[in-house]
C-alpha cells in the first residue's frame, strides 16, 4: 500500500489549499479514506474522513471549510480547505485502515500565517 499525499504549503489566513492524495496497492473503491494532521507538540487528530458510499465525516471545528473528495477511478481522495486559519497548522498525512493496520502516507506540511 502507498499513498502519495501532496499540496501543502505556506498561505495566509484566509487563503485555501487543496491536498491531494493517490493511493496504489489497494482496491481503492472497497476502503474509506481519511485525512489526519498533527501540529507540533500534538498527537495526531482525524481531520476528515469519507467513506466508500461517498459519504462524509469531519472534526467540528473544520466543518464548512474543509471537503473532503474522492475519485475511485483516480484512486485519489483530496482535501480542499478555505478560509485557513493559524491553528490548521499541521503535517497532514492520508490514511487508511488496510488489512487491520494503519496505513500513512508521508505527510504534507500546510503552514498559516495569521
């Protein structure tokens, strides 16, 4: 299993990014996909999630500003967040629950500037 997270980088408050994520070594469409982050000093948290129907979950305090998205065909899921703010600040990594184990991906840094 791999996953190849990318899209992070340095906004400003206010700014939106978009994180990609394309896995391979899975049957992509049998498998919900999740997105995590850790901030410095942290422990990792579940920032959303969306699961084989295409139905979604997120943590309260991204709600109507993250979505989640996903490609069965692209084995690919995304994050598109807007109106970022300084506590989003975070390594964010793609996960997924195969075989009984966590799967992470190398994680991708998003960085907010207030």
């Amino acid at each position: 299993v791999q996953l190849q997270a990318s899209g992070g980088g340095l906004v400003q408050a206010g700014e939106s990014l978009r994180l990609s994520c394309a896995a391979s070594g899975i049957n992509f469409r049998l498998f919900d996909m999740d997105w995590y982050r850790q901030a410095p000093g942290k422990e990792r948290e579940l920032v959303a999630g969306i699961r084989t129907d295409h139905s979604s979950y997120y943590k309260e305090s991204v709600k109507g500003r993250f979505t989640i998205s996903r490609d069965n065909v692209r084995r690919s899921v995304w994050l598109q967040m807007n109106s970022l703010k300084p506590e989003d600040t975070a390594v964010y990594y793609c996960h997924v629950l195969f075989a009984g184990s966590d799967r992470w991906g190398r994680g991708t840094q998003v960085t907010v500037s207030s």
